[in-house]
C-alpha cells in the first residue's frame, strides 16, 4: 500500500495450522452489520501443514483481507507484532480487535 488508509475497524486474526477454524472466523467477521469499512489482517505463524498459503491465496482477491505470512514460529507474542507492524504500517484504524482463530461473534451487531 502506498498511503496508510483511515478504517474504523481492523481484526487481527492469528492463525496456525487449523484452516477450516480460520476460515470459520473470517465468516463470523464478514457477517457482523456495519463494518463495511473495517480490514481483516490474518497472521499465519509459519504453519508446516502449508495453511497459510492457502489462506493467502483464497483471498488474494478480496482487497479487505489480507495474509501476513511468517517464515518462522516466532510465538505468540511476536506473532501478535508482526500482525500489529503490519496495520501501523498500512492503515489508520480506529478500533483493533485482536483474536484468536477460533473467536466466533453469534450477535451479528
């Protein structure tokens, strides 16, 4: 991105390994009632079962989501670094939502 873009909203999803509970997760974000502007950021912390680039690839496309991938397990904390560096770097939110892949929101507002 070449200039931060102001968001009210940015998920950050961490993922490993689990595709399917990841994928799970970004549905129940995509489907809350007006966050039509937020941006969904998912980490991958260097999954061995080739995860991440998985998830990077089904939503290339889609210009609200985006995969971080990491070369190395770095751990938690690091893993939550790189996903926060890369939302400082590209978007200026007002709200951050840091969550585990296997968060669901059953209340849509």
């Amino acid at each position: 991105m070449d200039q931060k873009r102001y968001v009210s909203l940015c998920f950050l999803i961490l993922h490993y390994m689990d595709i399917e509970l990841t994928y799970k997760t970004v549905e129940s974000v995509l489907s809350l009632e007006n966050l039509n502007d937020s941006q969904i950021i998912i980490v991958d912390n260097a999954s061995p079962n080739g995860s991440g680039r998985e998830l990077k690839k089904k939503f290339d496309q889609i210009k609200q989501i985006h995969v971080v991938l990491s070369s190395e397990n770095i751990g938690f904390s690091s893993w939550n670094n790189l996903g926060f560096s890369y939302i400082r770097d590209n978007f200026l939110p007002e709200f951050l939502v840091v969550i585990n892949n296997d968060i669901l929101f059953p209340q849509k507002d």
